[in-house]
C-alpha cells in the first residue's frame, strides 16, 4: 500500500460534539445509564439528535452492547458498530473507526462511548482474579507465577529498567503527577479538583511496586464519556467549531504481548507507540514542534515519560526534565491520575476543549493536539486540529 492511500483519512472527519457524566466513586447507576447519558450529552453538544446517528463505536471491554445503546438512547438504523481491543489501547481507535466509517460513506454521524462503574464495580487495578481459557490468557502464565499479578506490577518492570538504564531515580516519574494534578487542581470536573501536589508529596506517597508509588497510579472511576464524529463538511453546519482528525492511527510492535513485552531486547522504551508516532507524523505532515497540546494516556507515570521520547519530543532519558520545564502544555485537565480514569476517552474530550478554546486550563492560540491512548498494550493515536 503506498503512503498516499494511507494518508487518506486524514481531515476528512471531524469531532463535532463531546458529552460525559460526572467522574465519581460510586454512580449509583448502571453501566448502560452512564453510557446513554454521556451520549446524549454528546449529542446535544453537536446540535444533533439520536435519529442522527447511524453508527456506534465502543471497547470490546464494555459491558453496553451498541444495539443496548441505541435503543436505550432513541436510535433508529444503525450502518455501522464496531468494538477495538486491548483496553486503553482502544481509545484514539475508536475514533480512527470512526472517521474510517464516515470518509468511506459506510456512515455518517458514529458515536463513540465508553462506560463504566470501574471503581464501585470491577476495579481493574486489581489485577487478573478469573480468566477463562484463551491464547491471550494463557501469555500471562509467563507473568503470573512470578508474582506480576496487577497492572502496576507489570508496568513497574519497564519502570525499573528505564530507571536503571538512565541513571535516575523514583522522583523522575513524581514530575509526571505533580503536573497532572496541579492542572487538575484547577478543573471543577476533576476528582482531585484543589488538591495539588508537590514532589514531597509524591515521594512520601506509599509504595505500590516499586518504583511505583501511589501517586504514579491512575484513579479508580465511575463515569462514561462520548464523542460525536462525522464529515468535515456537516460538522461546520453545526453549533461548535470542527475539531479536525488530522490524523489517526493504531500501532503494535514486533513481538507484542498484551502487557507489557517483557521479553523485547528494550524495556526503555514503548515499540507500539513508536509505530502510531511515525504513523501520526506522516499522516498529518507535522512534527513535535507543531504541536499546542499534549494530552499523553497516564495510567502510570513511567509510560508518559517513554511516550514524550517514542514521538521525538525530547531524547532518551530525558522526558523527567522535558516535563519538569513544562516545555509542553501536558494533561491540562489533569489526566487520568487527576481528572478521572475513563480509559483515554476523557483525554480525547479535552483535547476538543483546547483545540475550540473552551477548556478551563486553556492554552493560548491551540490549534493542533496530540492524544495518545494505551501504552504497553497495543494502542492508537489522534492528532486533532482546527478547522482551516
């Protein structure tokens, strides 16, 4: 395939509206009430109504099947439904299918949700508790007999290693959630709304695998989150400004594994994201130095600082300091460790916000945004713009 065909997608969709419920620690209600309210949300903030909507994206770790929703939220015919895999990962690739749909005409206004009780109901953080057979499964026989049980074990491998291999310490990644959480400490949406930190805090913080400490870990959060996509040409018909998918794409190294590849001969750094890095450049024709914003999936603090290397904002080793001079406006709404953990999606929304102007830690003269999802998993990646 050549690079031409490839680049097709790009600016020929549009994010057009944007819709979430509040973040909590307990919602109260199910999973699929979150999702229909988030959608509807989504959709009043496009000017659009459910018998807009022909198509429906979602995770394949969501327990609101697209056909649930659409009855649910007052849907007609669907064209299009799809689901992406691997976690966090899915995020941005929800929107890339998405924008595949609309450009392709298979459809022509797709939601994209994301709901879940993950702190009141299954807490992933706490790690693999029942699996029935599969392949995918049986890959973490080579984790779990060693005591790497939870996310924040596995990831806290790579951690240790990107420490060693660079001559750093803990305090490195505690950049990372003093960041987050000092945007989030100014985010009336945010859980962590007026509580920043400092790095003391961060490394008074108790351990969780070391080098992890609590505040390099993502919250637990009930909540959904929606995203309205269709053509760049309707979305201008619309009330809010477009926020044009430059970009789009999904990645998974050589030798992937669910999470994290231990066995690759480099723990330093994040493969996957490597391939939607170059990905992203081409498609958008852009480079570091054109993007306002960057909106990095944070469900721990070391992957951050491996993404900042793997897109060339700074070389190896170097992403604490990168971090610490602000050289980059980073998570403004706080990210996952501040605002809420809704497996990217809430990333992508603010993304929107900073690119219309309308964010509460907004950049001045945002015009192009970077968001990333997943990282050691296999994952996806945005670049959104203004229109024209």
């Amino acid at each position: 395939m050549s690079v031409r065909s490839r680049d097709r997608l790009g600016g020929r969709a549009a994010i057009a509206g944007i819709g979430a419920t509040e973040f909590s620690k307990d919602s109260g209600r199910s999973e699929l009430k979150l999702a229909v309210e988030a959608v509807h949300a989504a959709l009043d903030d496009a000017g659009l109504t459910p018998a807009d909507v022909d198509g429906l994206v979602t995770f394949t770790m969501d327990t609101s099947p697209e056909i649930t929703v659409a009855q649910a939220a007052g849907m007609g015919e669907l064209s299009f439904f799809s689901r992406v895999h691997y976690g966090g990962g899915a995020a941005c690739g929800t929107v890339q299918q998405a924008a595949l749909a609309v450009a392709s005409g298979v459809a022509e206004v797709v939601v994209c949700y994301r709901a879940f009780n993950e702190r009141s109901g299954r807490r992933f953080g706490s790690g693999v508790e029942h699996r029935e057979p599969s392949a995918e499964g049986a890959a973490l026989g080579w984790n779990l007999p060693f005591g790497l049980l939870t996310p924040a074990s596995w990831v806290a491998m790579a951690a240790q290693r990107y420490l060693q291999a660079y001559g750093l310490g803990p305090e490195a990644f505690g950049q990372v959630a003093v960041v987050d959480r000092k945007y989030a400490a100014t985010n009336p949406a945010a859980y962590f709304y007026g509580r920043p930190i400092t790095l003391a805090d961060h490394a008074a913080s108790r351990w969780i695998v070391e080098p992890l400490r609590l505040l390099d870990c993502c919250q637990e959060t009930d909540g959904g989150q929606a995203i309205v996509v269709t053509s760049v040409e309707r979305a201008r018909d619309l009330p809010n400004p477009p926020v044009v998918i430059q970009a789009a794409a999904q990645g998974a190294g050589r030798g992937q594994e669910q999470m994290t590849s231990f066995y690759r001969d480099d723990l330093t750094g994040l493969p996957e994201m490597s391939v939607v890095a170059r990905q992203l450049w081409r498609t958008a024709r852009l480079g570091p130095d054109d993007i306002d914003v960057g909106i990095l999936y944070d469900h721990f603090t070391p992957f951050v600082l491996m993404q900042l290397e793997e897109f060339g904002f700074c070389g190896p080793g170097e992403a604490a300091g990168f971090v610490a001079e602000e050289l980059l406006p980073l998570n403004t709404h706080g990210g996952q460790l501040g605002e809420a953990y809704l497996h990217g999606m809430n990333g992508i929304a603010e993304a929107v916000r900073q690119v219309r102007g309308t964010a509460v830690n907004q950049r001045s003269g945002a015009a192009t945004a970077l968001v990333t999802a997943g990282t050691g998993v296999p994952t996806s990646g945005l670049i959104l713009g203004a229109d024209g």
